[in-house]
C-alpha cells in the first residue's frame, strides 16, 4: 500500500514484569534486558523498528522503579526516552504513564513490549495501513490459530465485536481463532479518549489499585472494548506468523528465540 501522506507516529515499548519464571529458572537479568542477537533484547527491537521503513518521532520504553539506569545504558545512543510506571498495575496502566510524554504532535502510536524480539517489521507496517486507511482507533496485529489466548470475537459480517483473554477472564479457549500477537496502533484520539477514560473511572485513589478483579488494567482487549463503545473503529489484521507472538518468559522461550534469530 502507498501511503499518500505520513502520519506522525511514536512508538511505546512496555518492559513491565517481575519475570517470576525466569527467577525460578535462576535468571536474574531482567527479561527485557536478556541478551538476544548480542544485545538486550529491548535494544534488538528498537534496532528493528528503526531499520523499518517507518519514522518514529520518538520512542518512549516503560519500565518500573529502580530500572531506569539499567535502561538508559542499555538503550544508550538510540535516542529513547526512560518512563518510570509507579505502580506495577498492568499494560493498561504502563501505557497510561507514558501519556504525558508524548509530544505533540502524535497521530499514532505503535504499542509492544521489549521482551518480543520476532515482530516484522512487515506485520507492523502492514497492520499500520489497514489503521490509517480505515481511520480506526485502535488495530492489532493478529494471527489465525489453534488455541488461541486472546480471541477476537467478530459478527457474522466479518466486523470486531469483542476480545477476551481466556485465562484472566475464565472464558473457555476455542479451538480455533484469531488472536493478537502483542503488537499494536493506537491513534491519539483513542489513547486521550478511550485510555484515559478507563483509567478515571476505574482507578481507586483510596486503594491505589483498579477496580477490577485483578486490581490492575489490562490494555489490548480493554482498549478493543472501550474504542467500541466509544465509537471508534477496532480491527484485527491477520497478517502475523505464529513465531512472532514469541515472547521471553522462560528460560526455554529465549532459547528458542536465540535459536531462530540465529546465535
């Protein structure tokens, strides 16, 4: 697809998590900071998505206290900028944090984690058309699978009603499904609108948690939900591999991912 003009676009990277298995595996590292192809993995992907034919007005990594430093050295020359998330209170509440750094003007943002180094760079730009074409608020990149997660629950004509995450929410995992692969557009108007309504209305200020059954906020299948509710376009587009919702969990998840990649 050619695209008639260019959007401004950012990009944020989430490098959340206490790692519990790769702890239990005896690594200590944390994950997103695990070496993949030489480097940290977080550095891999950003390597990545500045090799791609798009341009990031800037590049926002979203880390919890304490990993600031471990970060900045780690990231050193790429011109990324460290955000702290107070509060380990989910995705959700990680890409909320990272509101107030985004420079005006931004139309869109790319949204994935630091501990998933397989991502295409033609999944994200393909996935990209398909949210600048449509004008949609919020579009992941999605896999056709057996088993899948986080199905996306469309209507017999084809369009998103819905999305569920099987293990959080006891739904029961259908055999076969479309499901997101961690990668993600949100425009700004979603992420101003949508996001930061969910956070107001959930976020207990006397509890310092949300109120929901985790205490935390979740963000792709929230955000699926909030943006259709809100009127604003959701689409998933099947264009991803199966590897590349890959991610470093466990000790034996980054060996593989070292395998593919080809150490």
């Amino acid at each position: 697809m050619v695209r008639r003009f260019m959007p401004v676009l950012a990009a944020v990277l989430l490098c959340g998590g206490k790692g519990s298995r790769m702890l239990q595996g005896g690594v200590t590292t944390h994950k997103p900071l695990l070496e993949i192809g030489g480097m940290p993995a977080t550095r891999f992907v950003v390597e990545g998505l500045m090799g791609g034919s798009l341009q990031f007005s800037q590049i926002l990594i979203v880390v919890p206290p304490g990993r600031e430093d471990e970060y900045s050295e780690a990231l050193d020359g790429l011109g990324c900028r460290i955000i702290t998330q107070t509060q380990a209170l989910g995705t959700g509440n990680a890409m909320y944090d990272s509101l107030e750094y985004l420079l005006a003007p931004v139309d869109h943002v790319y949204v994935s984690f630091g501990t998933q180094p397989l991502v295409r760079n033609e999944t994200i730009e393909g996935t990209l058309d398909v949210h600048v074409r449509d004008e949609l608020g919020f579009t992941l990149a999605t896999v056709v699978m057996d088993n899948p997660y986080a199905p996306l629950i469309r209507d017999s004509n084809g369009k998103v009603t819905g999305s569920v995450e099987t293990h959080l929410e006891g739904a029961e995992m259908p055999t076969r499904g479309e499901t997101n692969i961690g990668a993600y557009w949100a425009s700004r108007r979603a992420l101003d609108d949508v996001l930061c309504h969910l956070h107001v209305s959930l976020y207990s200020e006397d509890k310092k948690r949300y109120n929901t059954g985790s205490g935390e906020l979740g963000f792709p299948n929230e955000m699926v939900r909030g943006c259709l509710a809100a009127g604003l376009g959701v689409d998933g587009v099947p264009i991803a591999d199966e590897i590349e919702m890959m991610g470093i969990k466990t000790p034996d998840t980054l060996a593989a991912i070292r395998e593919i990649i080809g150490e």
